[in-house]
C-alpha cells in the first residue's frame, strides 16, 4: 500500500507541474509562454518568484516520493532500480533550483545565472537517462513474447506429427496429455506460462497426409524385408 502510494506520487507530480505552468504563469501580466522560458517565472525580479518556489518544492517532494516508489518496485530488475535511482537524484537536484535562480530579462547576469545553467543540464541528463534506462527495463519485461528460439525457458510441449495441432480450441496441456512422448514437437507459446489457448490450426494439405502414410506403410513393410535377409545370411554361414 505504501509503495503504491509513492508510485502515485509521480502522476500528482505532474499534474502539479502542469499546473504551475498555467496558473502561474496567469498571474504575471505581460508574460508570454511561447516567448519566453519556465525558468523566468521564478527569475530574481519576477512577481511570480514566491509562488513557484512554493509549489516547486512541493513538486520536487512529490518525484523524490515517486522515485523511491519505483525503487522499492524493482524487484530485481537492475534497470528499473536505476530509474529510480535517477529519479531521485532528480528530486534532489530540483530542492536545490531556488538557491540558483536566474535574472529577468534585460539585468546583469551573475553567479546564480551560471548555476542555473549548470542545473539545467544536469536534470536534462538525468531526464534522457531514466528514459534509456525505463526503455531497457521495458524491453526486458516483454522481450520473452517476442523470443522464438529453442532455448526459450517459457514454452510448452504441444503435441502431433504434423504441423499443426488437430484440436483447435483445447489448451497446450489439454493436446499433449493424450498422445505419447514421442509424437510431441516443439512449438513456442504466446505468453510466459502454460494454460494459454493453442493457436489455430491451419489446413493440412494433401503432400503432409501422404508423406505421413509412406511414413508408415515403410515402417511396416521393411520388417518382412529384413527378416528375408537375415534368413540368406544364415543360409550362407552355414
């Protein structure tokens, strides 16, 4: 219950942000968002400072929440921890904005304007990081869907001599449970256990029907052959 209410504090996170971007920026005549930056709403000078300070730090609390949330959601997944290693990092960056604030337009620039720009793109590159890193712990979760190959952990034993199975409808270990070991085949399944649907079978065609006799009438006429053989063989030892 606590983790899932520290993974909630990311979406609160930005719907708060998104609000600060609109309401703030309300509250300053004369302030432009297609022409001017975020930054300048909470610049040393602007009307706006106190109350985007306010609620920033608000917001840097709620992604610090949520990047601790996604930690402790890991579970193992060496990428996803990282995410939430980044994201609090994040967090952390953004407590330290207020301390580093730029000035409006048009004054001297100072010391603080140089840490902002530093800041800037330190959170950029923590942003591009927890997005690769997300992206790879994604992949790693839904790449076994996507893997044919035989060593794939996550496949059933689906049954018949031909190419498809003859049961449509029944599940993998419904088809395999009534014939032998030795007419099972393998065959990938869709998903990461057993109980799925099997695929629906495609039309056996004539050429598989008749390779399958020939299969079986030479397996039953080539035993009289062999005895014939073995039978000259004897003749001619003795």
């Amino acid at each position: 219950m606590a983790r899932r209410s520290l993974l909630v504090c990311g979406i609160m996170s930005s719907l708060l942000y998104v609000g600060m971007n609109v309401v703030v920026a309300m509250r300053w005549e004369g302030y432009s968002s297609a022409s001017q930056t975020v930054s300048e709403l909470s610049a040393i000078g602007a009307p706006t400072r106190p109350l985007w300070v306010l609620l920033g730090i608000a917001y840097t609390l709620l992604v610090t929440a949520f990047g601790w949330g996604v930690w402790g959601s890991a579970r193992g997944s060496r990428p996803l921890r990282v995410v939430g290693g980044l994201v609090v990092a994040y967090g952390l960056v953004g407590l330290a904005w207020p301390f580093a604030p730029m000035h409006v337009r048009g004054a001297e620039l100072t010391l603080t304007d140089t840490m902002h720009i530093v800041f800037a793109i330190v959170t950029v590159l923590l942003t591009l990081l927890a997005i690769g890193f997300g992206a790879a712990a994604i992949w790693k979760a839904v790449s076994p869907l996507f893997h044919r190959e035989h060593g794939d952990p996550h496949r059933v034993w689906r049954s018949d001599r031909i190419r498809w199975p003859p049961d449509r409808g029944k599940s993998a270990h419904a088809v395999g449970r009534d014939l032998g070991a030795h007419q099972h085949r393998h065959f990938p399944l869709v998903g990461r256990g057993a109980g799925h649907r099997a695929p629906a079978p495609s039309a056996v065609s004539r050429q598989d029907r008749r390779s399958r006799e020939n299969h079986n009438s030479r397996r039953w006429t080539s035993r009289p052959r062999l005895r014939r053989g073995a039978r000259r063989v004897r003749a001619q030892l003795r």
